[in-house]
C-alpha cells in the first residue's frame, strides 16, 4: 500500500499576468499606419476613419496622422442608441 495521500487539486495557481489593456496612443499624437492606438476587451471604442479594428478588438491606425477621439452615438441591436468614443486619424 502507499503511503502518499491523494494529492488534490491546487487553489494558488491564480497568478496570471495582466493584459496590458487601454489606449497606447493619445488625442494630438502623430502615429503611423500600424500602430496600436487601443488595446480593449469587446468594443468599448470603436474604429472611425483611419483606423481599422482587429480580431482581438484592438484598433489600429491604417494611415499615418494625428490621432482624435470624439463622442458618437451608436445603435444597439435592441434599437437603444449608446455613446460610443471613436478614435480616428486624420
């Protein structure tokens, strides 16, 4: 017979590293086409002219300019409408 106890199962293993979610790229900053301007979970921003959104969500600069932010109203799938920041590059 052995003599090890059954070995459960662990409950410290809860240390993952974060995200490094959030806007890279602020309001008057000149970027060029392919930089990261915000990285997000689902689409609390959305992508304007200039910009392209990725499959994670993260929105990118598809042309070189100044970056923007501006308030926008956006309709929901319910018909509710819901502001929205776009980013955009001009």
């Amino acid at each position: 017979m052995s003599h090890v106890k059954a070995g459960g199962s662990s409950k410290n293993n809860r240390n993952n590293a974060g995200q490094r979610l959030g806007v890279k790229r602020f309001g008057g900053q000149t970027v060029s086409a392919g930089e990261v301007l915000v990285r997000q979970t689902g689409s609390s921003k959305v992508a304007g002219n200039g910009t392209f959104l990725s499959r994670d969500y993260t929105i990118h600069a598809a042309k070189d300019g100044i970056v923007s932010y501006r308030q926008v109203k956006t309709k929901r799938f319910t018909g509710k409408t819901a502001r929205r920041t776009q980013v955009v590059v001009e």
